[in-house]
C-alpha cells in the first residue's frame, strides 16, 4: 500500500531519510537544517515522505513563499510601459506559491524515489495529493491562499517529461527557463596549468590579465569562526550583488552562510577575497559526491571591474574543481556569457506550473516569458579545437 505523510521540520524527518537520498547532499537533513534555522524571511519548509508498505520509498521537499513586489523586482532603472508590465506580472504571481524544489539553488533539488519500488506516475500522482495537503493546511491554520503550483528545475532529459497524461490532467504547463549553465572537467586535468593549456592564445591571455588585475588581493578560505565574524560584511557583499538582480524571490538573511557552515562543515566551503585586511568579495561552495556546486556570493561594486573579481571567482572556482577532482561544476544561472567564456555550457531547464485560478493559469506561459525573456547573449568556444 503506497501513503504518504507531511513533516513540518526537519528534526521529525524519519530515521532512513538521509539512507534514500544519499545522493544529493540539497535534500539530507544537514542542508535542510541549515535552510530552516536560516531561511528567507518569506520562506516555509515542508517534507513528503512516500512509504511502501511503511517502508520509505520516496521524497520531496516543498517550500511555501510568499512573493512581495520588493523581492521579485530589484534596483533597476525602468521605462514606463516596463513598470506597467511589472505591476501586472506582481499583481498575477504576488502571494503564496508551492514548490517541489530549491528556491535558492539551480536544479532538481526537490525529490527522489525508488524506481523499482514505485513508479513515476504512482509517485507523481501522490505528491500531488499532499501538496493539496498542504494547500489546505496553510488555509486552515494560516489563512493564506496558495495561488500557484511549481516544479522545479528539470533538464530536458528528465523521465519528468514522459508523464505528460500526469501532467496535462493536474493542468501544468511546461515552461523554459534560463539555463544551467555546467563545466565538464576533463579527467586527464589535474591542475588549472592543464584548463589554461587547452584554452585557445585569446583566452589564456584572458586568464592571465584576470590574474594580474587581482593586485594584491588575495583568497584565503574562511573557517566556520571566520564566517560567524563576518557575517555582517558577507551579508553586505551578497545584497550588492543580489540587489542588482532584475527578478528574485527572496533575500538571505544574515546568518545564512554561517548556518550552512555550522551544518554542512568541510561540504561548504567560504573563499573571503582580502584586500590587505579589507574583505572586499567572497564565493561560496557546496561539495555534492563528484558535483561541485557553486553557491552565492558578493563583492564590493568598487573592486569588481578594476579587480575583475566576479572572473577571477569563477576562475578560482575551477581550480578548486580541477585540484578536488570533481567531475561537474555547477555555475549556475545568470552571466551566461562570461560564464561560457570560462569554459561552461547552457544546458536547458524546464519547469512545470499551475495557477489556482483557471483563467491566470491560461495566461502562466505567456506571462513567464515576459518574465523570462530569450537572452541575447553570445555563446563562447573558448577551447582548441582537436
């Protein structure tokens, strides 16, 4: 007999929890911890077990937010037809939405099941049941309307796609996303040397007049004290960089990083950039198996063009994926441009939606692509050719 159950914090979670999704660092109970004692202000927790006769076979994550017109649209200079078109769009998607997946992370971070214990479609079907659950729960003990349904985060060849009877019945749309955009480390690199070696002479020099630019300023990796010092400072940096963010969900609070650090230990990892004694930028880590996961992070607006700060992280980040032996790196969304300069490639990702009303949700797919507009951005080639 397949049944499900819903847990409202981490710490109810049963004992085998980690055991079935022990792949997947974003769905174990350290990150998830982490996220709870340091979640955006607009954010709830909640966890599906699916159980086969007791046993349990399968798992999702689901986070309430609360949409506000001052997180969703930033610091942006506008026009006027621009600013119409935001207070429609806030007035469509503000308020309470469900999600099955991470807010805060790229990619599919929101659920696994045991193939060969459930199928796709059972396991779909019943985690359906319990986001209506849900829903229902927030209105009786809360009084919130959810007002739409989110999928998150699949890549095209995800098994997600072949339930589409599943999913034309629940009534969710497909809908493109910016892409993911992924490093494949080569197995014979072992050192960055080996990464600036296969580039072409254009980029080598590229890489070489980042390095130089840095000026004095050095990384230097920042222990679970170092984060919890500076916790104000980093906070600071990562709101320069997300306040200049055209669309959000959400804003981290303070204690964020030193959460994850508390939690995770040596699988978060915090590069501070030093400007003598100065903390002037920082990148954040998350070490998933063989996938190395960028995270947030921030800079002093000063020194990120003089110093080109924002290249040299994404350098450093690949050198620490070569030196780790890590087989993937995750760069995540946003700056794809500079980010296939370095190496990374636009993988494809796709979500699935609902609205509560049935007339918005006609409109959902046409109203995200003015939210997710196709971006004019070159795709760089910056290997030699064999």
């Amino acid at each position: 007999m397949i049944h499900y159950k819903i847990y409202n914090a981490c710490n109810e979670l049963p004992k085998n929890w980690d055991v079935l999704v022990k792949h997947d660092i974003f769905l174990q109970t350290g990150y998830l911890q982490a996220l709870e004692n340091a979640a955006p202000n607009n954010l709830e927790l909640f966890y599906i077990g699916v159980f086969k006769n007791d046993v349990l076979v399968g798992a999702a994550v689901t986070q309430r937010v609360q949409l506000y017109l001052h997180d969703m649209f930033r610091k942006t200079d506008t026009s006027c037809f621009k600013n119409y078109m935001r207070d429609l769009i806030s007035k469509i998607l503000k308020g309470n939405i469900l999600v099955i997946g991470n807010l805060t992370h790229t990619g599919q971070h929101g659920l696994f099941f045991k193939r060969n214990e459930i199928s796709q479609e059972a396991f779909f079907k019943i985690t359906q049941t319990a986001l209506h659950e849900i829903k229902s729960v927030i209105k009786a003990k809360q009084n919130k309307t959810i007002r739409m349904f989110v999928l998150k985060d699949y890549f095209e060849n995800d098994p997600i796609h072949k339930e589409k009877d599943s999913l034309d019945i629940a009534k969710l749309h497909q809908v493109v996303m910016q892409p993911n955009m992924m490093f494949s480390i080569k197995k014979d690199w072992l050192t960055i040397e080996d990464y600036t070696a296969a580039l072409q002479k254009k980029y080598r020099d590229r890489y070489k007049r980042a390095r130089k630019k840095l000026n004095g300023i050095k990384a230097i990796e920042l222990s679970t004290e170092d984060v919890k010092n500076n916790n104000e400072t980093l906070h600071q940096l990562y709101l320069n960089v997300s306040n200049n963010a055209k669309f959000n969900t959400f804003i981290l609070p303070e204690n964020h990083f030193y959460s994850l650090k508390l939690q995770l230990k040596d699988n978060f990892k915090v590069f501070g950039y030093y400007l003598e004694d100065k903390l002037v930028g920082f990148y954040t880590l998350i070490q998933n198996k063989r996938v190395l996961e960028t995270y947030f992070l921030g800079y002093d607006s000063e020194h990120q063009y003089s110093n080109q700060l924002y290249l040299n992280m994404l350098y450093d980040m690949l050198k620490f994926g070569i030196e780790n032996r890590f087989k993937t790196i995750v760069y995540a969304r946003t700056a794809m441009e500079i980010k296939s300069s370095v190496g990374a490639e636009a993988k494809p990702m796709l979500v699935y939606l609902k609205h509560t009303n049935a007339i918005m949700n006609g409109l959902l797919k046409q109203i995200f692509k003015l939210m997710n507009p196709s971006q004019d951005w070159e795709e760089r080639h910056p290997f030699k050719t064999s």
